[in-house]
C-alpha cells in the first residue's frame, strides 16, 4: 500500500534526509528505525548514507524487509531490546502505542541514543490539546493520533530536547487525511 510512498512525498525525504545529515555529523552515522515495517524507510536512510538498521516488534513484516533489503540489518524486537545508535527513528510506531504504555517509550529514546544523538519522531496529529490521544482506524490497524506538545513533553522530561518540529497539513488527495508531526530531538552528551 505505501511501497513508494516517498516518492510523492518531497517533504518527507527532505526531513528524513536532514535526521540523516545530522547523525552523520555528530556521531559514526548508526541509525535505528524503530518500527520499520518492510524496510523502505530503514533503506532509504541507508541511501542518504547511514549506517542503517530496522527492528519491528512483527516478523510479518521483518521478513518481507529481508526480502527486499537483504544488504540491510533487521531484527524482530522492541525498543527494549536495542543497542546504542547515533540516530533513533521512529516514524508512526508511536501511533500503534496506546496511552497506558507511551509513558515507557521516552525511556528508551533517552537511554538508545548515544550522548549527542538524534531522535526523529514523527506521528499522526490529534484534534487539540484538551484530547492528548484519539484512536482513530488506520487501514493496517488501529492506531492513536497524539496532540504534538503531549510527546514532546514526555521527550523533554525524559532529556532528549526537541530542536525542531514540523506539522504537514492532510493532503486532499492523499491517503492520510490527518496532520503529520515529525519532532527531532537531540540527547545531551
């Protein structure tokens, strides 16, 4: 369904490419895509030169990434589970966690990446602040839409501090007709 996903998506690989250039300049250049599903995001980091892994929780999905990567690291696991990189990305895994578990993800973002590291977020946007998290049914399975200062603030109690935020507005012809949060942070050193 989104095999190419990024090739309409301009903005996207613009943001990724930047999470990319920033691992690269403050470390070896080991990125996690955490929640990588079938791997296109995991390689295209790869392509814009990290040194890039996946790990998904699904071996349904570790296994197709094989497939389709197979010059690339996979591992079916969670966050719990992961060694230090420079730059950790966890591009919608946070909309498949629900509320009464979020509170342990900010835990793993301050402890994976490497002092000076990079952590790349980005989700589904709720309506407003006075619901910090909605479901809402996504075509692979439900999902939460997250109020942008909810997890950041969650990110800045755990110390990695946000450095930049974008918000992309629902597309009237795309697939996501939701807003679209990306929230990069970086870990002290």
């Amino acid at each position: 369904m989104f095999r190419d996903e990024l090739r309409d998506r301009p903005l996207d690989r613009v943001i990724l490419g930047a999470f990319a250039e920033v691992v690269r300049a403050h470390g070896d250049g080991r990125g996690a895509d955490l929640g990588c599903g079938p791997g296109r995001i995991t390689a295209h980091l790869e392509e814009s030169g990290l040194d890039a892994f996946g790990v998904d929780a699904s071996p349904a999905m570790i296994e197709p990434a094989r497939r389709a990567h197979p010059h690339l690291r996979f591992a079916v696991g969670s966050t719990t589970a992961l060694d230090i990189a420079d730059g950790v990305l966890s591009r919608w895994s946070a909309s498949r966690t629900p509320p009464w578990e979020l509170p342990v993800v900010p835990a793993e973002f301050r402890r994976v990446p490497a002092p000076g590291g990079h952590l790349l977020i980005g989700f589904p946007a709720g309506d407003g602040p006075s619901r910090p998290t909605q479901v809402f049914d996504h075509a692979v399975a439900p999902a939460h839409r997250w109020w942008p200062d909810h997890p950041a603030a969650m990110l800045r109690e755990a110390g990695p501090a946000e450095a930049a935020r974008t918000v992309r507005e629902p597309q009237p012809t795309g697939r996501r007709q939701f807003q679209e949060v990306h929230l990069l942070a970086r870990k002290a050193r």
